[in-house]
C-alpha cells in the first residue's frame, strides 16, 4: 500500500471517531421510539432533550408537520433504557428551559404503573400532550376584549364593597372560624380512608375529567360562555338575590342537623355501598342479558302477535264463563266422592278382618284379602290344552249349602248399618267386620252333603273350639 492512501484511510477512521465521538452517535445501538403529536410544537427542533423528572432520557430526532395550514405537529423522540418502560397513559409536555423564553425541552411522564406498557413506535395522541403558556403568550391573552372585562370585574367588585359592603364583609369576619373549621374537615374527607391510594385515585380520575375537558374544546368554551350568561342572568336580578339572602342564612341554619344526620348515617351508606358494589358490576352483564328478552317480549305484544291473541280468547272467554259454571254441579259430585273415598271406602279397605274361629286369618285386611281372592281366582285358571283356557268350579246345590260365616246371635246381635242415599257417604258408618264367635248353632247349617264329613277332619290348623265345631259338624252329619 502507498503512503498516500494509507494516509487517506487514517484521515477517514479518525474523522469517524471524531463524529461518533463527539455526537455520540452509536450506528449499532437500537434506541426506543416514540412519537406524539402536539398542537404547538414551536421552538422545539432536532436535537431538544427528553427529559423524565428532570433527568434526561433521550433526544428529540425530527419534528414533522402535520399540514402546511396547521399548527400541529408530530415529534419524534428517541428514548434510551433509563427512561423505560413508558405506560399507555404516558404525558409529553413541551416547557422552557428558561423562564423569559429560551430553549425548549419535552418534558415526559412515564405513566402510570397500571397501566399497559406502550411498544417502540408508539404514537401519543394529542390528548396526552401539551405545549407551555410562554410570558408572551400571556401577555397575547390580555387583548382589548379581556382587558375590558378585568375592568368590569374590578368596577363590579368595588360596587360591591361600596354602600355598606365592606361593612358586611367586616361583619361576616366572625363567621369564617366555622367555615375554616368545615373546611378543614372537609379537605381532610377528600383523603379517603387509603392515604395511600384514594389521593391516587382522586388524581387520576381528574386527570381523566380534565383530559376529556381538554379533547373537546368547544364544549369547554360553551361551558365557560353558560357560565357566564347564567352569572349576567344572576346579576341582572340583584334584588331578588339579595332578598334571597336571608332565605339562604335560615336554610343553613335549618341544614346543619340535617348534615349531621346524613353524617351519621355515612357510614351506613358506606357499607350499603360496599355489599352493593358487586351486584353494580353485573348489572351492566345482567342488563345485556336481558336486552334480548326484553326483544321478544316487544315483539311479542306486537298486533300480530299478544293482541291477537287477546281477541280470539275474548270471543271464547264468555263460552269458557259458561262452562266453569256449569261444572260447578260436577265439580261439587267430584268433590263428594274424593271426600267419601278418602273417609270412608279407604279406611274400610285398611280395616282388619278378625276371624276368631281362625285366629291365624286374622288381621288381614279387606284389601289383602281382596287380593288373594285374585290369586285363588288365577289359580284356577290352568291350560288343559292346546285350544283354550278353562276354570274349575264346583257347584253346590242351595238346599246343601252349608252358611258357616257371619255367624248372627238368635237375638239379632249386631246388624249391618241401614243404607242412607239421602245422607252424604263421608258422614255415613263404616261396616263393621267383627262378628262373635262360638260353635257353630244348628241354624246355621242348612244341609251337610256327605262329602263334608270326609273333608272336615283333614282340614289344616284345626285344633280347640274350631275342632270341637267340627266334631259336632260331622255327628250331625251322621244323625242325619
């Protein structure tokens, strides 16, 4: 290699150095990006510091604007790692570096901790960004018009302390010791009960009520021109309003219990809030949820839907009139045998049947017995053959028949109840299922067939009275 290019590579790395040196410039590093948009970027060029807390952070790269006939601007910073990361609440706010004019810089606030980190590039939007009022600017803001209006203030102001004015005020002197000490008691309630945490939450809530403030402009100057129409409205009735004065001097005297009861019953308030938060926050989910019933419930009172129901059940609501009256007879007759069925046919079918001759029989009752007669009577029933279902059956001439059961005294004893179809079943008596016992009497038996005399000694369970009945039974069949 010749001298002279060495010499032409040595100039070039140590001019290198020199620019990277001096403007500490890194070409490998990677630094954050953020961009936000400001009404009024004047005075803040390329190379303005960031700072963060008063401690610099970064450098402002390039300032672009957004039209030709607008103000507003977009400014790109670079941000280094001391200053990250930054929230999505994040404020930039261009200040002076000195009082009288001067220099400008970006004043950052990195936001706070619960909100969401932002990515590199993002974009602060112009609600989150303010430029500073300079000395000029506030001297700009005394125009002619506002000067006038500082001069009707001051003259208003005067008329006021004019013509025993002051003199009120003086005497209204002894009464601020209250109002300090209701003060003091007030600002010390906007402390909340989390020193902590509720001041942070106060702030935040302003910053998000002046921030909406702050994007809409013009609802801010229509509130400001309300205002004041409603003071001139005010002013104009001067009057009345202090007629009015001492109305107000009465209600605040009245007012004060009425404070200190609604004070007491704060914290009754405070708890009644606290359980019903939870039920505040599914309301919103409760209320979306019943947004579609609420739908179909519209759609269903529609005239084609619920009122044209309404007028086909108007012409059938006389027939249905109708129709409930003359079931009252057999609603009545229904009633009448629900009520005799539950007094008097089930309690009968849950009666015992006593059997003194066959005390083993007895205790079974008239719905047990019932039921076994289906059974003998399916017994009965055998397939003889392949053609058909025949019953046996055994057939005993009347003049044979044998009466062995209910056995009745010769006096008559007891009889069964008389039947009464003019009295209401659930009022009528039972029948009565007890019959005496005993031997049998020769009235009770009619005839005694020969075929009785071979069956009645090997009868099952047969022992005491039952077999001295049947020892009788089979000797007279042998008289006979």
């Amino acid at each position: 290699m010749s001298a002279f290019r060495a010499g032409v590579i040595a100039i070039v790395v140590i001019g290198v150095l020199s620019w990277f040196g001096f403007t500490k410039a890194n070409p490998f590093a990677d630094p954050f990006e953020l961009r936000a948009t400001f009404d009024d970027a004047a005075s803040i060029k390329a190379g303005s510091p960031v700072r963060i807390a008063g401690v610099e952070v970064g450098k402002v790269t390039r300032v672009e604007p957004i039209a030709a006939d607008d103000g507003r601007a977009v400014v790109t910073m670079e941000i280094g790692d001391e200053g990250l990361p930054l929230r999505a609440d994040a404020r930039a706010k261009i200040r002076s570096r000195i009082f009288l004019e001067g220099n400008k810089f970006v004043d950052l606030q990195a936001g706070s901790p619960s909100a969401a980190a932002i990515e590199d590039g993002h974009t602060l939007p112009l609600g989150q960004t303010a430029s500073s009022v300079s000395f000029s600017d506030l001297l700009t803001a005394l125009q002619s018009d506002t000067r006038e209006d500082l001069q009707t203030f001051l003259a208003e102001y005067s008329k006021g302390l004019a013509a025993g004015g002051a003199k009120g005020f003086n005497e209204s002197i002894p009464y601020w010791e209250p109002a300090y000490r209701n003060s003091a008691l007030a600002n010390d309630a906007t402390l909340g009960v989390d020193p902590d945490h509720d001041i942070q939450r106060l702030l935040a809530g302003q910053q998000r009520t002046f921030a909406a403030l702050s994007r809409d402009e013009r609802a801010l100057q229509e509130l400001v021109t309300d205002f004041n129409a409603t003071a001139a409205a005010l002013a104009r009735q001067d009057e009345a309003l202090a007629a009015s004065l001492p109305a107000l001097r009465d209600t605040l005297r009245a007012g004060g219990p009425a404070l200190r009861s609604l004070n007491s019953a704060l914290p009754s308030l405070r708890a009644f809030s606290r359980e019903a938060l939870p039920g505040v926050r599914s309301s919103n989910a409760t209320l979306a949820a019943s947004i579609p019933f609420i739908s179909q419930l519209r759609a269903l009172v529609r005239p084609s839907e619920l009122q044209g129901a309404a007028r086909e059940l108007r012409a059938a609501i006389p027939a249905l009139t109708r129709l409930n009256v003359r079931s009252v007879p057999l609603l009545r007759e229904g009633r009448a045998l629900s009520r005799c069925t539950n007094r008097v046919l089930a309690p009968f079918m849950h009666t015992p049947i006593p059997d003194p001759d066959f005390p083993g029989n007895s205790g079974h009752t008239a719905l047990e017995q019932i039921q076994r007669s289906f059974v003998g009577l399916a017994g009965e029933s055998r397939q003889v053959d392949a053609n058909s279902s025949l019953f046996h059956t055994q057939a005993v001439p009347p003049s044979e028949l044998v009466t062995v059961r209910p056995l009745r005294p010769p006096d008559g004893g007891v009889t069964p109840p008389s039947h009464r179809p003019d009295v209401p079943c659930e009022t009528q008596e039972s029948p009565d299922l007890n019959a005496p016992g005993g031997l049998l009497s020769d009235a009770a038996v009619t005839a005694l067939p020969p075929q009785v005399e071979e069956l009645l000694p090997d009868l099952p369970g047969v022992d005491g009275a039952a077999r001295r009945q049947l020892t009788a039974l089979r000797r007279e069949a042998r008289r006979r």
